[in-house]
C-alpha cells in the first residue's frame, strides 16, 4: 500500500468516524492534525467527502427484492464496476472509485459473505459445527465457510475469516479445504486456516495436512505437528511454533510472539463489535510479546499499544481510534 492508499484508507475512516460523531470536539481535533500533517490527506478527503455528497444525493431505493446469493454478488460486482467506470470520468483517476468500494464494504460489512456462506460466526463470537462425517469445525468471529460433502469427498471453501479443524480421517474420501489460492488436505489431524490481508496462513496442531498453491510460484509440502506456512501473491514463508498455541483463539486467548501491532490488531477486530482505527502506520509495524484476552477486546487493544505510548480514544460506543506519538 503507497502513501496515497494509505491516505485514502485513513479519509475513509474519518469519514465514517465524523458522521457517527459529529459534536465530538477531542475527535475533530484529532482530525484537524491528521489533515493537516501531509498534503496527500488533504486531497484524499477532498475526494472521499465528493463520494459522499454523490452517495447522499442518490434517491433512496423502496422496493428491495429478494435475491438468489450468486446473483446477488454478481449484481453488486456489476454496480461497482459501473460506479468505478463512471466516477473515473468525474475525477479522472481511479482513486475515487477505490475509495468508493472500501466505503461501501465498510458501510455493509459482510453482507456478500452471509448471504454466500452456509455458516458464518458473527463478531464477538465462535461457532462450534459437528459436520455429518464425525469431523468438527470451530469458526472464529466474523468468520464464513461453505460446505460440500458427497460421497467422493468432503469440501469446505473457507470464504472470509479464520477456522479450526479437527478431521475424522477416511482414506477413501478426502477432506479437503480451499482457503484463498491455497488448497489444504487433511492426512489425519487438527489445523487451522486463516486468511487476512490477501494472505492464507496454515498452522498444524497435530498429524498432517498437505498444501498446495500455484502463486507466486508452485508449492506444495506436508505440514506436520507445530509447523506453519502462510501464502500471500507475491510472497511464501513458513516456520514453527508450539503447537498447543495453534487455535488458541477458540479459547479467547491471543498470543503474540514477537509479532507486528498490525496483526494483533487484525486478530482483535473480529472479536469486537467496534471499528479500530489506526491513525499513525508506523505504529502497525512495531512487535509485541505477550499473551492477550481476546473475550475483552478493549483490554487486550490497550494492553498491545500502550506501551509503545500508543492512546485510545472512545469516539463511539461503536469505534475506537489509536493515537501515537
């Protein structure tokens, strides 16, 4: 993300932040800073605040059919490519149509995604599944899987989110995951899939899983017992890590070893009921250690950037918003 994504992204937030809040005094102040620091964040809430003077000056719709999920997602891919088409002759770049499609993706979260899905974990919440071949599958907040099972194999596309599964093993049906660009097949054992960020991680509690992906090059390998790999389009790593930290999250327990602000961040959001905004992007790339209660998400925010003199401020019963030096 360059820093003009990174401006658009952060207009996009006050946008949503002022008009929840618009008497806050603290939160105008800290917006007035933010707009004044860089002239890319000028110019970036001058195209945003466009967007939404077209969006409030659309009629509103009365008559709201009922759709079938492919053609609901086919239509709104459709409406949002003729959007983009459109306001590219208005403001003569892109920019404003990107800026469009995160908006609308923030004012409807997950809307596409449940009406996709066959099950789905809503924020603040797992889902325990019992699956009619004997195997469980654990959906962390925010989370959407479909499923097919036939008699040749047992399918699951994890949609959005992350999922834990322990799989009862036949040797005659595969149980197989598509997470992503990544396709993981269970060998007998209990993993985790994770997708976030246009990036799928596979962590293996226990026994086998084999992966396989076809970007940014081929690969494929057997992931055992305490062993990752996470998959991204331009890039592949993996490691190890103890084992009995892998799902820890279906436990409320969050676990960072070293890792970036960023990710635990990620991690949180699912499990709150607020937006989190990040206002300063050097912050995100900082690391942490520690062990954080995921069930107390404001907590856990708080005990992540405050000692790197990171500040909440409550905007909204609905957002909180990380200031730093």
């Amino acid at each position: 993300m360059d820093e003009s994504q990174k401006a658009e992204a952060e207009a996009i937030d006050w946008s949503l932040l002022l008009n929840e809040e618009p008497d806050d005094q603290a939160l105008r102040h800290e917006f007035e800073k933010w707009l004044s620091e860089k002239p890319a964040h000028a110019i970036a809430w001058q195209q945003v605040t466009a967007i939404s003077d077209i969006i409030r000056s659309a009629p509103p719709n009365r008559q709201v059919a009922p759709v079938r999920p492919v053609a609901f997602q086919s239509r709104i891919q459709a409406l949002l490519v003729f959007l983009q088409k459109r306001w590219r002759l208005l403001f003569g770049s892109g920019v404003a149509a990107t800026a469009l499609c995160a908006a609308l993706l923030l004012i409807i979260p997950d809307l596409i995604t449940r009406f996709l899905a066959d099950q789905y974990a809503p924020a603040g919440t797992t889902r325990t599944l019992h699956l009619a071949d004997g195997s469980d599958v654990v959906l962390a907040p925010r989370s959407a899987i479909s499923i097919q099972i036939s008699a040749q194999e047992r399918h699951i596309d994890l949609i959005q989110g992350e999922a834990f599964f322990t799989v009862h093993h036949e040797n005659s049906r595969p149980f197989i995951v598509q997470a992503g660009k990544v396709r993981a097949q269970d060998i007998g054992t209990a993993f985790d899939i994770q997708i976030a960020h246009h990036e799928t991680t596979v962590r293996v509690r226990d026994g086998v899983v084999h992966i396989a992906a076809s970007t940014p090059r081929i690969y494929a390998r057997d992931l055992h017992g305490g062993e990752w790999a996470r998959v991204s389009d331009t890039d592949i790593g993996d490691g190890t890590l103890p084992p009995e930290t892998v799902g820890a999250w279906k436990e409320g327990v969050l676990i960072a070893r070293n890792d970036k602000v960023g990710d635990m961040i990620t991690a949180l959001r699912p499990w709150s009921g607020k937006r989190i905004v990040v206002m300063k992007q050097a912050l995100l790339g900082k690391r942490v250690t520690g062990v954080y209660d995921l069930r107390n998400p404001d907590a856990a925010l708080r005990l992540i950037v405050s000692p790197l003199g990171g500040k909440i401020i409550h905007v909204t019963p609905w957002a909180n918003l990380v200031v730093s030096p």
